[in-house]
C-alpha cells in the first residue's frame, strides 16, 4: 500500500489522494484548487497518473475542493466508478455542472471584454464535461461495506460538516487507511456530529483550522447584530456563501431571527444561487442526514425569495434599497453572482459584506476581510467602502480543540498521521498538537510527495 499526495498538501484546497494497492489505483478526492494563482494552475497541469489507469475514484463530500476536478479527470479518460454517499452524488449534481457552466461563462466574458491574458480564454471544462461525469457515480450508504476487488473494502462514516460528507475507511490484507474528509462540529445548527473515528493503522486528517479555535460567541446574536447595524444605515447585507451547507445555515438562522422577532420580518431576503435554490430542496428529500423536519425544511425554503434567473441578479443590482439581505455564491468571493453584488453594493458604506467561515489565502474574502480597500473584479479594481465583517463560528469545519476531541475518542491508535488540507501555518500547528496532546507520529507531507504504507 502506498499513498500519493496529489492536493491539499501545504494548501486547503485541492484534495487529491491516490492510493496504489498491488495493480489497483484509488483516487480518493477529485478536488479543484483554489485560491493563489500559483495553484489554481495546477488545475491546467496533467496529474502524473493517466486518468484511464485509475480504477476507481471515491469521494468525500461534494464541495467543489473535494470534487471539482472530477469531470477533467472522466474527460481526460477515467472510466471506473466514483463512490459516495446518495448526498453527495445529488449535491454534484447541482455543483458540478453549475462549476462547468460558471467557467464556460466567465471565459465568454472574459473574451468579450478582452481582460484575459488567454486567446481566447478557455474553461477548464464544460457544463456538457460535468453532466457527463454524472454518469460515473455509485451510491454508497453510511456502514456499508463495498468490496472493491482484489481484497479491498471500503466504508463511509459520517463526518458532519455538510450533506452526505463522509470519512473513508479502506481495508487490504490486514491494514487500513482512514481519510477525514473535511470534519464538521458537534453543535453544528442543522447536521448531525460527525461519527466515531474509525479505527486505522494510518490517518489522512484535515487541518483547516489546526491553529485556531472559532470565536466563542452565539452566532444567532453575532448575525442579529449585523443586521440591525447595517438596518439601521438603510443599507443591505451581502453575504458571499457556499451554496451548500452555508446558505441553509444561514437561512435557517434569519429564519429563527424572524421568528423570535429579533429582526424585522418585512426585511426581504434573496437567495440569489440556482445551486443553493436546488440544495436547499434536496435537504427535503435527505432528512435521515440532518435535524430540521419536513414542516422546517418547508418554512425556511418559503422564509426566501428565490432569485433564478441572470436577469432576475441584475435586477437586484438596479432596484434594491435597503434594508434587505442577498446570499449569493460564492462564499469566498471567487466568482458567481456575488461578483456582481460587490460591485453594485461594495462602494457604499450603508452596506455590509458578510463573510460566514474560513476565507482561504489569495481569495477575494480573504483580502477583504483583511481590510482591502479594493478587489479586483471582472479586471477593474472595485473599492470597498462597504463594512466588512465575518461571523467565523459560523464556520462548517471543527477547529483545532473539537478535532482533538473528535481524534481522543478513536479506538485504536495509528501508526502514522498525515495532516493535510491546511494552509502551512495551520498544518504544521494541527501535527504539533497531535504529537503533544495525543502521543501521535504525525507528519505534514508536501505536494506529490510518496509514502509506502507499510
């Protein structure tokens, strides 16, 4: 057994696992990367495996740095299964083909006002690239164990953090392997906690927030106070979000806001993402994987106005006056239909941007909550003169003492730990607590780098 660290090694973003077992190849996580320049040219370069050698590919969860390359690697000629829970395999179907769409978009854009340094500028892949890679999914339930040929088994735990995430057990001849994923909390507002830690000889285990603990304050407050500041200037509050997991969260929170009359309920409230309009439906059709009941999920569906259209984006842009909240994607301002709300409504200091969670490096939410007085956007530099604010509880990922927790209560003890999934800083602080508070070898491998399982 040997495993390869294709992504998520020195960054956040891009998880890419590749296990090579006797003749088999398994790519756990398809991830994009994002972020830096520097890295999302990876996405352009080839990986050093040809798709079509690898068998099978099983996946995490289905936010885009999990799953996003996926349909480069069915175009470039993977043809095996790709393995996830019903969840995920509903959420990449919204997420994916909305990614391949967005690019083609953005690259159509970019050549009509000529902003690129490309010509023309291309998308990394297709709408039609992403629908075809749909056809490769496998449904896995939580518990089940898959054989995956060759004496290799597999099993999905849940790992909270968002709907249908998982944490991947993989079995051969008497040794096993256990990937985190990406770790949810315990308190989250509407998932469950993340299952037991399965027992492993080695751990793969994310490091988003290895050296920091989220802000111990009650987000509900945190967001009333938001609100009513920014009301009270007649402004509006943009929220960048994840159109998954985020926005629902964020929706059922104004929602119990409203409720208990701590904020105005005649403050309208767009969603202003196709792909969260369509997630917030599949948490309809998933309630074995979260706590709100049917009557809930219907309520805070009918609590928002769903914005579908471009056109119907624009308008908002051009007619809304405060006070009024819009949630559009993407919840680190890399692009979507926040792009354009920033531009209309980031100059003005009646507004409010709000940011709900990690901000990765390089990211536009991360240089604004920074303090950046401009962003680049659609190749002009827009100023901020918008407050800035971030509600980081409000984060999907456990931070450094809940994962600590969450690894304490493991039955067995591994006998190597890799931390990935974490800028560097974070990393190496998530490997220091592990070898200090649990006794544990850990190591931060780096990008492609080789490491026999023995």
């Amino acid at each position: 057994m040997e495993i390869q660290f294709l992504g998520a090694a020195g960054t956040v973003t891009g998880s890419k696992y590749l296990l090579r077992i006797g003749s088999r190849r398994i790519l756990v996580d398809c991830g994009l990367f994002q972020g830096y320049k520097q890295l999302r040219l990876r996405n352009r370069s080839a990986l050093p495996i040809a798709p079509d050698e690898i068998d099978t590919v099983i996946l995490t969860h289905a936010h885009l740095d999990h799953s996003g390359y996926l349909p480069v690697l069915v175009r470039e000629g993977f043809a095996g299964p790709v393995l996830a829970t019903q969840a995920t395999r509903d959420l990449c179907g919204i997420l994916l083909p909305d990614s391949g769409r967005l690019q083609e978009e953005e690259a159509e854009f970019a050549n009509r006002h000529g902003y690129s340094k490309h010509k023309p500028a291309l998308p990394l892949y297709t709408e039609e690239d992403a629908l075809r890679s749909l056809r490769s999914f496998a449904p896995v339930a939580f518990g089940e164990t898959v054989d995956l040929g060759d004496g290799i088994s597999l099993r999905l735990s849940p790992a909270g953090h968002m709907l249908g995430a998982a944490s991947v057990r993989v079995e051969h001849g008497g040794r096993s392997i256990v990937f985190s994923g990406d770790v949810g909390r315990a308190k989250e507002p509407i998932l469950y906690p993340p299952a037991p830690l399965e027992p492993a000889d080695y751990l793969v285990v994310e490091s988003t927030y290895g050296n920091r603990r989220h802000e111990d304050v009650d987000a509900l407050s945190a967001l009333e106070a938001v609100f009513d500041r920014t009301f009270k200037r007649g402004g509006i509050v943009i929220i960048p979000s994840f159109a998954v997991g985020r926005a629902q969260t964020l929706m059922y929170m104004i929602y119990q806001l409203k409720q208990a009359g701590r904020m105005p309920t005649h403050v309208p409230v767009y969603l202003n993402s196709p792909m969260a309009i369509g997630a917030t439906k599949l948490y309809l059709k998933h309630h074995d994987y979260h706590r709100l009941s049917a009557q809930e999920c219907e309520a805070v569906c009918a609590s928002v106005h769903a914005v579908a259209t471009p056109e119907e984006s624009r308008r908002l842009n051009e007619k809304t006056r405060g006070p009024a909240v819009i949630i559009a994607g993407s919840g680190m301002a890399t692009g979507g239909r926040v792009l354009h709300h920033i531009k209309a409504f980031g100059p003005d200091p009646r507004n409010t941007i709000l940011f709900a969670g990690f901000q990765a490096g390089g990211t536009r939410g991360a240089s604004m909550v920074a303090g950046a007085q401009e962003v680049k956007i659609h190749g002009d530099y827009i100023p901020i003169r918008a407050e800035v604010a971030n509600i980081d509880s409000l984060s999907g990922h456990a931070d450094y003492v809940e994962m600590l927790e969450w690894l304490r209560a493991a039955k067995m003890r591994p006998r190597r730990v890799f931390v990935t999934h974490g800028e560097s800083d974070a990393a190496d602080a998530m490997r220091h607590h592990i070898e200090e508070s649990l006794g544990w070898p850990a190591e931060v491998p780096e990008q492609l780098q080789k490491v026999k399982l023995d």
